[in-house]
C-alpha cells in the first residue's frame, strides 16, 4: 500500500532536516576546533617567549636560563605544561623541571624564525601538542649560535572543551530539528 502525500512529504522533508543539521553540526564543529587550536597555538607562542625573556648570554658564550621562570607551571610535572630550550648544533639543552623523565620529541634544530607545531600522543596514552621555534642569539660570541625554543602542553583540556562544544551543539541542533518536526507534522 502506497504511503500516502502527506506522510512522504513528512519523511522527505525529515531526511532534507537532518542532513542539513548534520552538516551544520559538523561544519560548525570543525570551525570551533580550528578556531581553539589557533588559540592553543598562540599561547604555546607566548609560553616560547616566556622561556626566550628568561633566557640571557652568560660569560662563557654560553645560554642560561633564569632560575625563576614567568610561569611556575613549567616546575611541576602534573601541570601539563613542560619546556626545552636547545642548541642546534646539540652541544647544549635545557629542559624544564616538568619534565622530569619524560621523554617528549620536541622538533629539534630548526632555522631563525622558523616553527612548527603538532600533536603527538605518548606511549602512556598521553596527547600533547608541542611547538617550537627556531631563534638565533644576536649577542653570542658566535653570531651563528641557533636555538629552538620548545613547548608542550597536556591536550586534556582542549578536548575536553571540544567535547562540550560537541555535546552543547548536538543538543541545541537537535532540539531545534524535533522542534520542527513537531511543527511540520502538526500541520
């Protein structure tokens, strides 16, 4: 038995509802996460500037990094925040207290001004995303000394707030789609 106008009409326009709020949802999605990943990454960048202020030429020709840092997270290891600051030609590194034993990838080497950022996932499960950024020392005896500043920070709370976007979202979108569907099948 044939459905009848009003009930194929209803199915249509039903399957016509949730293809266009999925998409929305899954546009809308992808421009929060890109927007908090910029986000993310600017202060990662900030972070490298912190450790680049705490950072001055000692006698010997040599980078040391100031006891007191701009921010004390980098001395905690549950803090998710963690540093490293190393010569390019390997004869010197750094490594925030944070770290402690962890072994963490950071891009090593990179050339004045240059960066790169990415997410890893450790062995334990554990996600970061580590930025770095390549810096020559202008008042070393040896004006070819290159640095690459680092940071890594926890992704914890990052997908957390993607969760919540997501959860938020598909509750809003989903509420409005059954609103009206309720509209549509009361007419």
């Amino acid at each position: 038995m044939p459905l009848s106008l009003n009930t194929r009409v209803l199915i249509a326009a039903s399957a016509v509802l949730f293809s266009f709020f999925g998409l929305a949802e899954i546009t809308l999605e992808k421009i929060y996460h890109d927007s908090i990943e910029q986000d993310l990454e600017e202060r990662m960048f900030g972070h490298v500037y912190a450790l680049i202020s705490a950072a001055e030429m000692g006698d010997d020709g040599r980078l040391i990094m100031d006891k007191e840092l701009p921010d004390t997270r980098f001395y905690d290891p549950e803090s998710g925040l963690f540093g490293e600051v190393s010569s390019n030609d390997g004869s010197w590194l750094w490594r925030s207290e944070s770290i402690e034993a962890m072994s963490i990838p950071f891009t090593k080497n990179l050339p004045r001004l240059a960066e790169s950022g990415r997410q890893i996932t450790l062995p334990d499960g554990q996600r970061l995303y580590l930025f770095s950024y390549g810096v020559v020392w202008s008042d070393s005896p040896d004006p070819g000394q290159d640095y690459t500043f680092s940071v890594a920070q926890d992704m914890t709370e990052f997908d957390a707030r993607i969760t919540a976007f997501r959860s938020s979202l598909w509750g809003t979108l989903g509420g409005v789609a059954l609103l009206l569907l309720a509209v549509q099948w009361g007419i």
